[in-house]
C-alpha cells in the first residue's frame, strides 16, 4: 500500500482482566486470535453512513493506487525514498494493539507490506496534530530506549547515534512525509477474541518512538504498524512465540462484523481438506510477500504468465489485483472473449477500473483461476467483481510497476503464512463462520 506500515490510532486506558507473558503465549489456547475491522465497516470509526455503496467502492479502488504508487522497490526508488513505507490510512483493515505498562489501546491498520512500528512520543520536537494524549514514555513502567550498538538499531536501513549513544532512527516517505525519533522497546499487548476478556502480552517489543513526525498523516493516527517480513516487523519480532505462523480470514467490507487476525498454531491451515500451498520467495525489500504467478485461466483458457519467479506480491492492504501491463493486455482481451458479444464494455469506466459492462450478470463474466507455482486458486465472482454505478466490473486493473494479489481478491479465503516453512496457503472458507 503497499504496506509501509500505517497506523489509525485511538487511546484510551483498557481495563485489564488478565494478562498472559509471551512465554505463556506459547501454550495460550495454542494461539490467539484478533479482531480485524474493515476502515468501510458500520463498526470502523472511519465508517462514512451518508456514501452510497458505489462510493465507497470507488474511495477503496482509489486508495489501491494511491498505496500502490508508494510502494518501495530498489531498483524504481527515487531519490529521498529510504523504506518500504506507505502514507498512513491508507490500509483497508483495523486491529486493535495496546503499548505500554498500563496498557493503552490504539486502533492500528494491519498491513502485510510494512515492517516497523512507530508511534509518536512526548517530548515533540515536531509532532503533527492527533485527536488521542501523545503517548508519553514516563507513564509506561516498561519503556526501555535501545543503543545504537543493538542488534534491532542495525536492522534499520538508516539510522543514527545520539548524544547518549540511543538509536535514532529515520523513515521518510515518497509523499515527503517522515518520521525521525528513538528506536525503543516496550510491552506490546492484545485483547483476544478466543473467548472471554483477556489479554495477552509481549515484552520487550521493538518500536519506534517518533518525536519529529510531519507531513501528510492525519489527526486519527498516531503513528505505524507493519505484518511484513522484515526484521523489526510485528509477525516477525513475535517469531518463536507464534510458531512464526500467523493467518486472516477477510470479510466482505459491507458485512457487519469482524474479520479474524490468527497467530500461532491455531492459525495453520495446512490439514485441512481442499488446502493449496505456494512458496513464499525471498526477495529485497524483505518486507512484502512475494509469490510467483505462473498463468491465469479464464473460464477454459490459460494465458502463462512467461515472466520470472516472485513475480508478484500478496497484500492485505491493496483493495484491487493488479497484474503488470504486458500480461494484463492479454488477460483483459480473454476476458472479452469469453463475454458473450451482445455485451459490449463501457467505454468510460470509472477510473482507475478498466472493463465494466452495463446489463450484464456477474454470471455472465468468466470464472478465473490463479495458478500460482503448486496452488491453483479458483476466485469467487466476490473476488473479481465489482458493482459500481449500475455497472459490473472487473476488480483487476493494469500496473506499470508490478502484480499485486489484493484483498479483494482474497475475501472468504484463509490466507495462511508459514514463515519458518516460506509456504502460503489458501484454503476457501465462509469467513462468517469464523467467529
């Protein structure tokens, strides 16, 4: 979004009914399991009741190319770009975390393409304005600063040593936003949906503590929080703890309810029947989960993809599927053919869709297949089509820099990562049932 890790905060003080160590983790009900709200969602404080269902597709397509504009690649960086970060809000799916000792509860977006977490922190050299207390590190009993010598401060592709010998740390963004303050650990904490009121906490967790934050970040975040590969994102800093498993199970946004954020054991799809596995594939930046697309079917027709491995990236935050221009030319032209030619497109989609139709059925549009290397994937018409003003249209659009596999796309699907293994796996569910 791709995932610079963007976090929608709120604070309040959370009433503790247990907590549970990260040791305890290990065993806790073999997992855990947390609460994922669509930013679209009734339930999301970002939930706009006076835009018609057609606008808040067209808001969530936009915010697909606006993440995917900034996303970061070695070899299409410009110049100032120092992480694989995106602009704040710009996710689709909320998680509730709680830093500090007390615990104060933040609303963060939970996002596959990120990797540090940042809040900002009092004293402010440049803070911008937010609605929630700035988190203060004198109130939390377990707040500890980290050295520019530790292990986590030289992870950081660009970083610092302050007077006192601290970490500094430096992130900018490719819309001039930055973030530059302390690299620290604290107690990170959640409250589960397995059952109950009850948390469970990590210790010793490592954040940034942003102290000169501006730019184009808004008044309802408090800062950032990553699910991607990289070494200081959350999935990977909870490692051992979560069997370096975790999994998601994404709702339609217009359903009323939750989506489920699974980690650890409890996560693991691999036993069940009906279950497709892909490699995961390491490739820089280590932030994004890279897969490799072989082809595309179209109802009985297969178009190969003839590019190279990790060839496209998985991500929980870009709403749309994008696939690279030179192979989406081929795929928009079989999708047309297997259109029965009474139905002609549109010629003015809304931007940024390309094929839309009008008096069409969705059942009138081809059934599509990813084949990704050792899984074929057989998508929904949930998970390819979109209905925007009285038009239905395909949720796949071209892209001049890379392939993205979206959440969309994934909706009703229990998206499995088994980083330890470097395997994903899908295995179809009705995500409703999940609760």
């Amino acid at each position: 979004m791709i995932i610079k890790v963007v976090i929608l905060l709120v604070t309040v003080l959370w009433p503790l009914s247990f907590l549970t160590s990260a040791d305890e983790a290990k065993t806790f009900n073999n997992g855990f399991t947390i609460d994922l709200i669509h930013r679209d969602s009734p339930l999301s404080p970002l939930y706009n009741p006076s835009l018609t269902p057609s606008e808040i597709i067209k808001n969530a397509v936009k915010r697909s190319v606006s993440r995917t504009s900034r996303f970061f690649f070695p070899d299409k960086a410009e110049e100032g770009e120092e992480e694989s970060v995106l602009i704040p809000d710009r996710g689709d799916y909320l998680m509730k975390i709680l830093i500090g000792t007390p615990p104060m509860e933040s609303l963060a977006v939970a996002d596959t393409g990120s990797d540090l977490v940042w809040i900002q922190c009092l004293p402010c050299e440049q803070c911008y304005s937010q609605n929630a207390p700035i988190f203060d590190p004198k109130n939390s009993s377990t707040f500890e600063t980290l050295t520019c010598d530790s292990e986590s401060c030289r992870s950081l592709s660009r970083y610092g040593c302050g007077s006192s010998g601290e970490c500094r740390y430096y992130y900018s963004y490719g819309d001039r936003s930055y973030t530059v303050g302390e690299l620290v650990s604290d107690t990170i904490s959640f409250s589960t949906s397995n059952g109950g009121k009850s948390m469970i906490k990590y210790p010793k967790t490592t954040l940034g503590c942003g102290h000169d934050n501006d730019g184009n970040f808004r008044s309802t975040s408090t800062g950032l929080v990553g699910l991607g590969g990289g070494p200081l994102s959350l999935v990977t800093q909870l490692g051992d703890a979560i069997g370096h498993k975790f999994s998601y199970c994404l709702l339609p946004f217009s359903v009323n309810s939750t989506s489920k954020l699974k980690f650890g054991s409890e996560s693991s799809t691999v036993s069940r029947n009906g279950v497709v596995s892909t490699p995961l594939i390491s490739k820089s930046p280590s932030t994004y989960y890279y897969l490799t697309l072989e082809g595309i079917s179209i109802g009985e027709k297969k178009l190969q993809t003839e590019q190279s491995a990790n060839n496209i990236v998985i991500d929980s935050g870009t709403t749309l599927t994008m696939l690279q221009s030179d192979f989406y030319d081929g795929f928009e032209s079989a999708v047309k053919d297997a259109v029965d030619n009474s139905h002609e497109p549109v010629q003015d989609p809304p931007e940024p869709l390309r094929l839309c139709y009008r008096d069409i059925s969705v059942e009138d549009l081809p059934d599509l297949t990813f084949h990704f290397s050792g899984a074929d994937v057989h998508l929904q018409k949930m998970n390819t089509i979109l209905k925007v003003d009285n038009l239905i249209c395909l949720a796949i659009v071209p892209s001049d820099r890379f392939s993205i596999f979206g959440n969309i796309a994934q909706v009703n699907f229990n998206v499995g990562y088994d980083l330890q293994e470097k395997m994903v796996s899908f295995y179809p569910a009705d995500c409703t049932m999940d609760q």
